[in-house]
C-alpha cells in the first residue's frame, strides 16, 4: 500500500502567523477601534 501525500488545504496555505502575533495584533485594532469610537461619540455628543 502507498502513502500520498496529503494535499494542501487552504487553511493550511493561508495560516502562517503565530497565534501570539494574531492576538497581539486584534489588541492593537481593537484598542484603535475602542479610541475612535470613543472621539466619534464625543463629536456627536458635543454638536
């Protein structure tokens, strides 16, 4: 019996960042999310 070679899903074609990086960066837009949802509120409060 022969073994093929397991063809290459997308995933795992797609998914090469570590999982530390991916957090580290859902943090960051986050927080830049959290800030200008915050100055938007504040502009339409104030007008």
């Amino acid at each position: 019996m022969t073994d093929k070679p397991k063809p290459i899903t997308v995933w795992a074609a797609m998914v090469h960042a570590p999982f530390k990086k991916v957090i580290a960066f859902d943090l960051l837009f986050l927080g830049l999310g959290a800030f200008i949802g915050a100055g938007i509120i504040t502009a339409v409060l104030i007008k």
